[in-house]
C-alpha cells in the first residue's frame, strides 16, 4: 500500500482543494451533531403532531389498529415532512459552506456560549418546528402555550407582534 504522502503527490492541485473542502465541511457538520440530532428529532415531533392534527379535524380515533386510522394518513402529510426536511437539509449546507469556507467566522457569544453561523441557522429551523408543534397541538386542544406567554412580555413587544398578525 502507497504511504498517504505518495498519494497526496500524485494528486491534482483540484482534487486536493476538493478533497480539503469536504473534509472542513464534514468536519463542521460532525460538530454540529448535537443539534442535527434535535433538529431531526423536532422534525419527527412535528410529523407526529401533524398527523394527530390531521385525525382529529377528520374525526378519526387515534388507534393503531383501526383501518379508519391508517385510510386517515395520506402520504401528501408525509411528502410535506420529507420536503421540509430536505430544504432543511439544504440550506444547513448552504450555512456551513457560507460558515466554513466563504466567510470562516468565528463563533458569536449568545447566551453565554459561542455559536457559530451554522448553527443558529439550525437553531432557527428548530424553533420554526418548535411553533409548529404548537400550532398541531393548538388545533386539537384549542390552545397554544406560546400565545398564552404573550402576556408575559413587556406592553410594547406585545403591540409591536399583534401589529404583525
């Protein structure tokens, strides 16, 4: 077997700015599991809910074991969560190149820890899900934890974000 040093010799000038590339890409994204991973479990939340959703506005009981359950699911639902988890997927990459290689910042200081652009890009799209889990829940149980919170924030937070509706 050819030591790593003949390998790298007999390669392009190319093919080792590629090679370079995907390893700094790989290594940010294999730093940012710990959020992929809750990302990928909100998303799997949020299917859950939109499903529970989609059977109470149908008047289907929530049972396994019923026809009627499984002739409630369609797969438009499913195709939704699998096209929001690829465009998802899409712009965390677009991220961590933007991140790594274009501007190659540090990270930010938030919340008394560093950041790095990707990952509050990913952060983002988790609290999106994290409102859509409240919105599903919402339409089955008739309230929503976050509008009730509403109450809490100071008068004019709360003006300036009814003004929006």
């Amino acid at each position: 077997m050819k030591s790593p040093l003949i390998f790298f010799q007999n390669m392009s000038t190319e093919k080792i700015i590629a090679t370079s590339s995907v390893t700094v890409l790989l290594t940010t994204l294999l730093n940012m599991k710990q959020i992929l991973l809750a990302l990928a479990i909100i998303i799997l939340i949020d299917m859950v809910t939109g499903i529970r959703k989609s059977l109470f506005l149908k008047k289907v009981s929530l049972n396994l074991l019923k026809k009627d359950f499984w002739g409630a699911i369609n797969s438009s639902g499913l195709r939704k969560t699998w096209r929001k988890s690829y465009e998802y997927g899409t712009g965390v990459l677009v991220f961590v190149i933007l991140d790594s290689l274009v501007l190659k910042t540090s990270k930010f200081e938030l919340m008394g820890g560093g950041h790095t652009l990707s990952e509050l890009a990913v952060a983002l799209a988790c609290m999106v899900e994290i409102y859509s889990i409240y919105e599903n829940m919402e339409a089955v149980s008739g309230r929503n934890l976050f509008k009730r919170m509403l109450s809490f924030l100071p008068l004019k937070v709360r003006e300036f974000l009814e003004n929006k509706k």
